[in-house]
C-alpha cells in the first residue's frame, strides 16, 4: 500500500468512526425520549416499571458511551493522519534543501 493510499485510508477510517458516533449520538437521544411515567405500569405494579427505566437507562448510557468512544477513535485517526503529513512534509522539505533535481 503506498503511503497516499494509507494516508487516505486513515481518513476514511476516521470518518467511518465519525459517522458511527452521530449515529450512535441518535440511538442515545432516541432512547433518552423513551421514559414511560410509573403509573402506566400500574397494570403490572411498581417492579416492572423500575425494571423498565433500569433497562430504557442502561441502554441510553451504552450507546452514550460508545458515541463517545466512536468520536475517541475519529479523533486518534485523524491526529494520526496530521502527524504522518506533518512528518511527510518535514522528510520532503529536509530532502529538498540537501538535494534538489536538475
């Protein structure tokens, strides 16, 4: 793989953990809406009510933190990404002031 192809790999990896972030962003706030009031439980009495709003909770902190493990990730590839150009632009601009073609 060259390094221009690696290089546009790190970016689309980095969007692809972007992307993934929002849409886990969205299945959080959608389960965030979810709340049901206790005394639409009262046909089947108080536990199963708790039990709901222990499951609705769980599930909207587990999306909530993949989302911002998702965006830890885009973050990484992308500082990766500006550090190998960085890099790249210092090795060419050192190479050019030693050597340059005729």
């Amino acid at each position: 793989m060259s390094f221009e192809v690696a290089m546009k790999a790190l970016l689309a990896d980095a969007d692809r953990w972007g992307a993934t972030a929002d849409e886990l962003t969205t299945a959080a706030d959608a389960a965030a809406a979810l709340t049901v009031p206790a005394q639409s439980f009262s046909f089947a009495g108080g536990d199963a009510a708790a039990a709901y709003e222990e499951l609705r909770s769980f599930v909207q902190h587990y999306l909530s933190d993949g989302a911002t493990k998702a965006t830890g990730a885009s973050t990484a590839l992308t500082h990766v990404h500006q550090v190998y150009a960085s890099a790249d632009e210092n090795a060419q601009s050192a190479l050019h002031s030693k050597w340059q073609a005729l």
